[in-house]
C-alpha cells in the first residue's frame, strides 16, 4: 500500500473512528465537515447508531464470556471495567471470540480490581472455558495398536486431545459458579479443562494426576514421564490407571 | 446457473446459526436447500489452532451446499490487509469448497483497531481505485472471484462524487468481482438517505450479481436500522419480487443474527422466498428452466 496510499480517505476513516469512540457528551457541537447533513436526523443521532453498535456489541460479546466473572464483580462495576479495557486494548482480532483474551490481564491493572486477584483467575477459567468450548476435540482410536508388537518396548508419546487445557487456581474460583460469594480465601485447586458437547467444562484433579498431564501435554515420551511419577513419590501402579482413566475419556487422541 | 459469473443455481438459503445446528445435525430441516455460514466463526484461531465448529461444518455440507460470509476484510480500510487473515480464509476454502465467498463493501477499523462494524465508504474516486485495486489483489491471492455485499448505512460522507449504485456498479465491473445484492440493506440505506430503492436496483448490472440477501430490520420512524431480528417488511419482500423476477438465476437467503426463531420460522421465510419467485417466474413464462431449477 506504499503506492497511491489515499490521502484523504485516510483522514475521513481516522476522524470518522475517533469520533465513533468518542463519548457522546464530549462531542463537538457543530457537525464535522466530512460529514453530509440530513434534513430528517441530526448528525449525532445518526453518528450515535455506531457509537453505540460498536461499544454494545463489544460489551456484549465481553458479558456472554465473562458470566460469572459479571456475576461476582456485579453489573456496574463489571461494566466499566469493560469499557476501561476496552480503551487501554482495542482489539486488534478480526472474530469478537478473540477480544475475550484482554480481560484477565486487564483486570490486574484495572484500579478497581487489581487487589483482587481471585477476580483475574475466575476470568482466566471462564475465558480458558471459551476456548475449549470452541477447539477442536478428536479421538483418534488406535489406542488398540499399543498391544501391537512392533509397539512393544518403543519409548512411545502421548498425544494429548487438543480440547484439553490445565489450569491451577490458587483461590479455587470455580466455586463461585456455583456461589458468586464464595469466600475469597486461599485455597488450591488443580482443574482439567475440556470439551464437551460443545461446551468448555472442568473436573476438580487431585496434584499428582494434575502434574503428570501436564508434562504429558508437553509431549513427554513415556520414560521421562515415569520419572516424573518417581518424582511424585506415588505408587507405580497408579500410573496405568491414569492412563486407563485418560484413554476412556478420550483424553488421550493418539501416541507416536 | 447464473450466466454472468457461472455461478451455480442453489435455491433459497438461510443463514446458518448456532441456535440450528442441531437441528440441522439432526435433519429437521425441510426447507432451506443451502446455508451461509460467516467465515470468521469457522477459521482457526489467530494462534492457527483449529476451531470445533469445523466438525459441524463437515457433517454439514455433506447434505447442503454451504457459502462462506464474511465481516472482517475490511476491503475499504486504509489499513493493509492481514496476511494471516487471508492465509486462514483460503485455508478454510480449501478445505471445504463453497460455492462462492463474499465480504462487504465497508471498512471495519482503521489504525489497527477492529471496531467490529461495518462502516460505509464516501463514494469518491479515491475509494473506488482502492477499493478495486484490493479486491483485484484478494482475488489473486484466493484464485477465485468474490462477491462484494451493499452495506446499510446512516451516514454520507461530502467527499461523495457519485451514488453508492454507481459506485458498486463500477467496482464489480473494475475488478472483475461479482455482487452480493441485500435488498434490505437498499431499503435500509434508502430509508436513511432518501433515495429511491429501485433507482439502486435498476442500476446494477444484473451479469454481475451472484448472491441475494433478505432481511428484518428496526423501523425508527424517521430511520431505520439494519438489525436482522424482525421477519421481513413488506416493503423489502416487494425489493425481493423486483429481483425475483429480474434475477431469476440468482440464489437467495434470509439473514436473521437476532432474537433467532425456530427453524419453523426461519423456515418460513425461506419459503416464503420460494414462493415469491415462483409466482414472479410463473407469471413471466412457463419454461423448463422454472422447474427444473426449483425443483417443484
Ligand atoms: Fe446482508
């Protein structure tokens, strides 16, 4: 675009999107000479229907994600940590799926919420939720091929079900889905994160079981892996029950 | 098959929405012979990783034809186009082969922010180089045509130097692109800016449009605006009968993104379409071409 770059439809989109995100109170009196009068509806009233399709669709899109987090904070507050974030990152994502991914971070710098840090990990689930519920969740059976003899005695890695997700909470804030009062105090929680009829669901994991899919996330090959249930100081035996456990919920998609 | 841009004859379709996957996964529907389905939902992640949905795209189109929608191009933006954008869109219609794409003739953010609206061009010849210099090249890089879709608008920019039919007129005859024409949005526009709706529909080539929208929207009284969650006006049905009649190899589709009804409703409508074309092409010759193409 460095050739014939134009001039002044450049200046019309840049004055025209300020004055889209421009509060409605602090707009100029006096129409904008880039835009045309209509002798029906005033300027601002015409400008006001993006103003407000672009801030509310946003919003929208943020409330759907952030249910519980909404929930918590309650409306008012909720609402303008939205429109704060919002401000400080404008999204950049081409899909509004994506805006979602501002808001944890957002909410340690915001001055409103940033002495809370259940708040941040409660959206971090629920935007972690979002995204298993829209990843793609495969089961690749050949599972059955492990009994197979060239398989036999191969240091083999697991492949992990690209839903899946591990997420540890040091306030255990999924209690607030079910008690949006749920007490802040510190309390440990190790979740599993995965897809399920198109929804993003969790299951509260003991350590152990935690720490070991997530090294088998990383694709550990089986070896090392057994080390790290050494580390844990564990019964052995466990371990094959994991993986019984994991295949069966389709956890596990595939090995090489 | 339409003649201009050789595009297939599908029937009437609706755009596919969450609410109804299930319902489509299941067979309900009876009526509705393609789908639209918006692009963006169905691409992967901007991290490349793959999105769910894609399963019920594949189950999908195995019994209806599926054409891709998007919102985000930003064709009229002064920013350059995200190359990753595009990469994924040709990625995503390499794997499932619709029967066409199509964006809008708007801008959506400028600066490297995505404001997540559509917003009009001023009709200027400015715009209109760039805008066809940046199909010419989204065409190159994709290897197929795109249809371009009229926006609704409630605003006119003073650096307008022709109408927006003129303007879209020339764009498709430019850059070789074809038209997705939404008679809602003319009536829409033509509500905010008071022109005539069929000066805007007489002014279009009729070689060049490839796709029809129909919609609801919200009647202010001194305005309107385009939000996809009412049945269709009478006025727009009357827009639809025009083009019924004058593009009779054109594929339509009800749009509803809205307060989304049951299938049954949404399946009105689409018959609803059916019968009007029907009764437009009835009226204008009994030829084969009626029958077979609709398959009554
Ligand atoms: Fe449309």
């Amino acid at each position: 675009m460095i050739e014939n770059h134009p001039q002044n439809l450049s200046k019309l989109q840049s004055d025209f999107k300020d004055l889209v995100l421009e509060e409605k109170n602090k707009l100029a009196t006096h129409k904008p000479e880039f835009l045309n009068d209509s002798e029906t509806v005033d300027w601002k009233k015409r400008l006001g229907i993006y103003q407000y399709a672009v801030l509310e669709r946003q919003i929208d899109s943020l409330k759907d994600d952030f249910e519980i987090t909404e929930k918590v904070m309650g409306k008012e507050p909720f609402r303008r940590m939205v429109i704060a974030c919002l401000k400080k990152y404008p999204s950049t994502y081409h899909s509004l799926a994506e805006l979602s991914q501002n808001v944890p971070q957002f909410l340690t710098e915001f001055e409103e919420t940033k002495t809370q840090p259940w708040l941040y990990e409660l959206a971090e689930l629920e935007w972690r939720l979002i995204r298993a519920s829209l990843s793609e969740n495969f089961i690749v059976n050949n599972l059955s091929e492990l009994q197979n003899e060239e398989n036999q005695g191969k240091d083999l890695t697991f492949l992990l079900n690209p839903s899946i997700d591990l997420f540890f909470s040091k306030y255990s804030v999924q209690n607030f889905f079910d008690d949006p009062k749920a007490p802040r105090a510190e309390s440990a929680s190790y979740l599993l994160i995965f897809e399920k009829d198109r929804s993003g669901v969790y299951e509260v994991l003991d350590k152990n079981e935690w720490t070991l899919l997530k090294e088998l996330r990383t694709d550990i090959p089986l070896s090392k892996l057994n080390q790290v249930f050494a580390s844990l100081n564990v019964d052995e035996a466990k371990l094959g029950e994991y993986f019984m456990k994991w295949s069966n919920a389709g956890f596990i998609s595939a090995f090489k | 098959m339409q003649k201009g841009l050789e595009l297939p004859f599908l029937g009437f379709g609706a755009g596919l929405r969450h609410e109804h996957f299930d319902d489509f996964l299941k067979h309900k529907n009876q009526v509705i012979q393609w789908v639209e389905v918006v692009t963006e939902n169905f691409l992967p992640w901007e991290d490349e990783v793959p999105r769910y949905p894609y399963k019920i795209l594949e189950s999908i189109r195995k019994d209806f034809p599926v054409v891709f929608h998007g919102v985000s191009l930003s064709i009229g933006s002064v920013d350059p186009i995200s190359p990753s954008y595009l990469k994924r869109w040709k990625q995503l219609i390499s794997e499932f082969n619709p029967a066409w794409v199509s964006d809008h003739l708007c801008w959506t953010g400028v600066k490297n922010e995505k404001l997540h609206d559509l917003f009009p061009l001023p009709y200027s010849n400015e715009a209109l180089s760039w805008v066809v210099e940046r199909i010419s090249r989204v065409q190159e890089f994709l290897g197929r045509r795109i249809l371009i879709e009229n926006v609704s608008s409630y605003v006119s920019f003073s650096d307008d130097e022709m109408t927006e039919w003129d303007f879209l007129a020339e764009v498709a005859k430019r850059s070789d692109c074809g038209i997705l024409l939404d008679v809602n949005n003319i009536y829409v526009s033509s509500r905010n800016h008071g022109f005539d709706p069929l000066d805007y529909l007489k002014a279009i080539p009729k070689d060049r449009v490839g796709q029809i929208h129909v919609a609801g929207h919200t009647d202010k009284g001194d305005h309107c605006i385009d939000t996809h969650d009412h049945p269709v006006c009478d006025s727009v049905w009357d827009l639809y009968r025009w083009a019924a009649k004058n593009l009779p190899e054109v594929s339509a589709m009800i749009e509803w993104d809205d307060r989304i009804p049951t299938l049954e409703r949404l399946e009105e409508e689409v018959s609803k379409l059916k019968r009007i074309w029907k009764e437009e092409n009835d009226r204008k010759s009994s030829s084969k071409f009626v029958e077979a193409t609709i398959g009554l």
